[in-house]
C-alpha cells in the first residue's frame, strides 16, 4: 500500500506528519509511506531518522512583491505538479494526505487531476490558505482544533487533535545536562524549533525575578539569541539556556509551566503532559492564527494568552505568582483541564482512517 504523505517548511507541519508515519507502519506492515518534502538539510536528516522513504520537490512559495521571485515559484509549482503526476501515476500511489506548507499544493493537484483520494490534516484554529483550496475534494480534513467562526473549511471534518508522538511512562532515566533539585520549582520557555528572539527579549525580566524566588528556568532561545541570554544570565545557577534540544518531552515532564508560542504541536505537546500554559502568540503569524490557538487553549482552561509587548514581562511575573508561588488552586485546575484537553491517540485516528479508506 504506497501513500504519499505532504509535508513541508516547519515543525508544525513536518513532525505531526512523521507521527502519523510512524503509527501507519505500526498498524499495516505493508504500508508504504513515501514523505514528500522540501530540499532543506534538516528534512533529509529527519527522513533517515525516521526510516521513511523522501521525495524532495523544490519549491517555494509566492512572495508578494515586484521582482522576479513570484514568476520562478510559478515555474518550479508547474514542474514539481508535472513530477508529482508522472510519480503518483507510475508507482500506483493509492492515497495521499497533507499536513501543511507550500510543498503540499502540486502535490495535491496532482492527486485531484488522477482522482486518487486524500486527506487534509489542518494543525491551527486558522486553516492555511492550500488547506482551504483544496478542502472541498478531499475526503476529510483532520482538524487540530476547532477552526474560527470567520473561517470555513468545506467538506468533510473531524476534531481529531494534532497528530504528536506518544509519552514514555517515565523519564527518570533521562541524563539532563544539568542539575537540578527535586524540590525546586521549573518552567520551560520554549519558542519552537527555531527559537523567538523578539519573544525572549521581553521575557528577560520575567526570569530574572523567578531566579529570585527560587524557580529554575529551562530556556529553549534558539541559536541566534542564545549567547545574548548566557551573558545576561552568566553564573545564576537558576537558569539554564540551551539553543535547541532534540528531545522536549523530558523537559516537559520536569516542568511545572511552560511559557512559549502558540504553535498546535506546541499546544497538543504540553496538554499531552498536563502542562499549564503561559502562551504569548506570534504576533505576526498568518492571519494571526496563533492568537486564536492560544484562544481555544484559553477557553478550555489550560493556557493564559499573553500579548507580546514591553508589559510581557509584567504580566508573566504576576501570572507566576499566582500560579506557583501563592499556592492557590488556579493551579492545579489549569493543570486538570490541560489533562482533559490532550489527544494523545490523534496520529493512530488518523492512521487507521486513511489506511482504512
């Protein structure tokens, strides 16, 4: 059984489709998932971790300027929508589904023109603009969480939450590379795979007061910003600032908060481990869609949806407070509703739906 799988440009596309790939394997040992990606390094690293067989278009999305960029993106979407139609007609592909970025758009044409069915899995309360176009043809469109009363998706849908990896039972084996106390309290800062240098700039403050009070940072800066924080944190035993780590899931479990972006798999992870949640959005995301997924966190109960402003610092410091210094029981109500908002099993629905079509 040889399925297509389209997934492009961020981790929020790419990882939720490689979960999905692995529970595909597991449940049908003659699946055949082929990733159609793009050509960056990271993915070709990523394809050999995962064991999956890659194909790698080159294409690009359209800027909106004058220039030449929108005329050479056309020109590469027409030859990878030639290249996905010669390769899903001649190796029988029986099925395809997308997961996001400018790589699914040929890919989808082509499985519509050849009228081979496919899925949609769309991450955000905001669907992307390939998602919207292509909806209507699709099958069923797999929603990480429900879309904003402004937009529509047609067709067929179902809440299934974002497709994540599973949770070990235990971390207490995991070697972190530092120490730290068991009675301490911890909060992870966490901006996404490539970090938010604007995000860690007004959260300086905010840290700095909960060194005071005892509470350890574990802070995820990205490459760029990190050695900006080493210095302004240089010798303060209660913050720890990594560039990226390979694995945030012990992280997550030694954590008692997360403050970081509103990104799905960011949500879907911390929910997976009960995590409240301080979330400030990316505020020049696509049609502000983060604003609205730290929303539906906010309305479930588990997050607080933060502006990203010279006040930041002022309003993570009071949400602190309340949340693992007073003692009240916001806390473990926030805690409670993150358990209740966690789709573990979204990648095997999905998985089982599409190898079941």
């Amino acid at each position: 059984m040889k399925i297509v799988i389209a997934a492009g440009g961020t981790g929020g596309h790419i990882f939720p489709a490689l979960a999905t790939i692995v529970e595909m394997k597991k449940l049908h040992s003659q699946c055949e998932p082929i990733w159609v990606t793009t050509t960056r390094s990271r993915e070709k690293e990523l394809a050999e971790q995962y064991g999956v067989t890659p194909l790698f278009l080159q294409v690009e999305g359209i800027k909106r300027s004058i220039s030449l960029q929108p005329v050479k993106a056309v020109l590469k979407f027409v030859k990878a929508f030639f290249q996905m139609k010669k390769y899903l007609k001649s190796n029988d592909v029986e099925r395809v589904i997308a997961f996001g970025g400018y790589v699914c758009a040929p890919v989808l044409l082509a499985a519509k023109v050849l009228n081979i069915p496919y899925f949609l899995q769309e991450q955000n309360s905001v669907p992307g603009l390939v998602n919207r176009i292509f909806a209507n043809g699709a099958k069923k469109t797999f929603l990480g969480v429900p879309i904003v009363e402004q937009f529509t998706v047609k067709g067929k849908t179902d809440l299934t939450g974002t497709p994540i990896r599973h949770r070990e039972i235990s971390y207490n084996t995991f070697e972190f590379p530092f120490e730290i106390a068991s009675n301490k309290k911890v909060v992870l800062i966490c901006g996404g795979s490539q970090g938010a240098q604007s995000m860690n700039r007004v959260l300086v403050k905010a840290v700095h007061w909960m060194a005071e009070q005892g509470i350890v940072t574990i802070w995820q800066s990205g490459g760029p910003g990190l050695n900006e924080l080493l210095e302004h944190f240089k010798g303060n035993p209660n913050v720890y600032c990594v560039a990226s780590m390979d694995d945030l899931y012990p992280y997550y479990d030694r954590a008692d908060l997360l403050v970081g972006r509103s990104g799905a798999s960011t949500m879907s992870e911390a929910a997976l481990f009960g995590l409240p949640s301080i979330l400030i959005p990316l505020p020049w995301s696509a049609e502000n869609h983060q604003w609205f997924n730290a929303g539906f966190g906010e309305k479930e109960g588990w997050v607080l949806r933060l502006v990203q402003c010279d006040e930041t610092s002022d309003q993570v410091i009071e949400s602190v407070k309340e949340l693992l210094v007073d003692g009240g029981s916001k806390y473990s109500e926030m805690k409670h509703a993150a358990e209740q908002a966690a789709r573990p099993d979204a990648a095997v629905v999905i998985a089982k739906e599409v190898l079941s079509c």
